[in-house]
C-alpha cells in the first residue's frame, strides 16, 4: 500500500488541477462551468477558485514526497470536494451543468478515503 499513496496524492493532484488551469485561461471558464462568459463578477470569482485549486493541487503534490504533510493535506482535499458535494445537492445543482463537476468531485472522494485508509493502516 506504500507504493499505492503517491498514486492516490498525485490523481488528487490532477483532479485539481485541471480546472486550476482557468487561472491562465480563463476562456475555460464559461465552458467548464455553463455560464455567460460577459459576466465578470462571475469570471473573476471562478478564476479565483481555480487558484485556490492550483494551491490545493500543489499542497497535493507536495504531500507526495512529504509523508508528515498528507493528513493536513488529505482533510483539506476531502473538506473541499465534499463541501462542494453539499453545496451543489442543498441547491440542488447535482445534474446539468455542474454534473461533471459533481462526479469529479465523487470520484475525487473515493480516491481520498482509499488514500485515508491507506494512512490509517500505517502506510505513510
């Protein structure tokens, strides 16, 4: 299972980071969330989530190689994507445009309770 952490860290990672990349191409924005792109405010409030996706996507990488950084990493992560999980199912947002979101976000949370299992069982 040692082996089977850095994998788990690093798909984390990816996750993340995918949608951290509006930070430099913020054209990505409207077509990765559904919105009209001639909204600023909500432009300027997406790339700056992203950019708090890019800092957790590097938090994840660096927990990679620091096995003491994993738990405070893995809560952030975990405290993240389900915080979004509630958000979106308490409006009512679980399908249409947020859809892929939500199902990044699932499989991102699997991902993360295989990895907490792994830490748990000693594994860091």
């Amino acid at each position: 299972m040692t082996k089977l952490l850095p994998f788990l860290f690093g798909a984390l990672a990816l996750i993340h980071a995918l949608p951290a990349m509006a930070v430099i191409a913020p054209a990505r924005l409207s077509s990765l969330y559904g919105f009209d792109a001639s909204d600023t405010v909500l432009t300027t409030l997406l790339q700056h989530r992203a950019l708090l996706f890019a800092i957790l996507s590097a938090a994840l990488i660096y927990a990679i190689f620091i096995p003491s950084a994993r738990w405070p990493v893995l809560i952030g992560t975990g405290v993240s994507m389900g915080g979004f999980l509630v958000i979106a199912w308490a409006h009512g947002e679980m399908s249409g445009a947020l859809r892929p979101i939500v199902l990044a976000d699932v499989i991102g949370l699997v991902i993360a309770v295989l990895a907490a299992v792994c830490l748990w069982k000693g594994a860091a």
